[in-house]
C-alpha cells in the first residue's frame, strides 16, 4: 500500500521536492534516455500527487485545472518507480488524481498527453484517444481524455 497526499507547489517540503523531482529524472531521463526539459515552470501551476511507501516516493502525478495546461483539467508527468510497478500503483495514483481534479477542481473531463505504449493503461482507466500519435521529446504519445 502507498500513503497518498496532494500538495500544491509551496505546501512540499524541499526533502518531498528533491525527491519528486530525482523520481521524475530517474524515469524519464536516465531509464526512458530522453534529454527534455522536465523543469518546466509548470510545477508551481499544479498540484503535487505523492505515492509514498516506507518514506520514498514512488509514484507520482501532477494536476492542473482547466486552462493551466489544455482546455480541459488534465494529469501529467505520471511516473512509478521500476521496482514498484509490479504493485500496480499507477493505477492507484491515478484514480487519486482524478479523485483530487474532481475535489480541487469540480471537474470530471480529464485531457492527458500519453505515451503510446502506455495506451491500454490509460484505456483500462476510461480514457479514450483521440487524434493521431505525435512525437513529443522524440517519444510517440496520443491525445487522451475522459469524460
């Protein structure tokens, strides 16, 4: 079982911060071998969802209302780590980050940029394509939402 918080940007301590962010590197820079800017100045936007689990982060979403990223709310920068995926806890956090946009936000419609592969995930979460697969950071995603 993971502990599941939601912060803004400010309420993180620096240790909670550090730790998102080297969660964040680990996956998507040195696992996934992809240079992009993940320090984006919309972390201050959002809302933080932590997955905690003896102390460590190990799942993580950030949220944002509609308008602060697309039109819709939307969840972004979804990440497990390697060696707690076989928990399941993507699912976990992302039903709490629906949960949160639903409470923090009042909304149900959810837009999420997806990377391709990961697309029966988000299918088994209620999402839906919609579009065709782009490159984003040289990674194939698609257009997501649920309604």
């Amino acid at each position: 079982m993971i502990n599941i918080t939601v912060k803004t940007f400010e309420a993180l301590t620096k240790i909670e911060l550090y730790k998102l962010l080297q969660l964040r590197s680990e996956v998507f820079g040195v696992e996934q071998d992809c240079v992009y800017q993940d320090i984006d100045g919309k972390d201050q936007k959002s809302l933080h969802v932590l997955g905690v689990k003896n102390g460590k982060i190990v799942a993580y979403t950030r949220i944002f209302k509609p308008g602060d990223y697309f039109k819709e709310s939307s969840i972004g920068r979804v990440v497990v780590a390697k060696n707690q995926r076989q928990h399941k806890y993507g699912y976990d956090i992302m039903h709490a980050s629906a949960e949160a946009i639903q409470l923090h936000f009042g909304e149900t419609v959810i837009k999420i940029s997806a990377q391709l592969y990961l697309k029966k995930f988000y299918n088994n979460l209620g999402f839906s394509e919609i579009g065709d697969p782009y490159l984003e950071d040289n990674i194939p995603h698609i257009a997501m939402i649920k309604q």
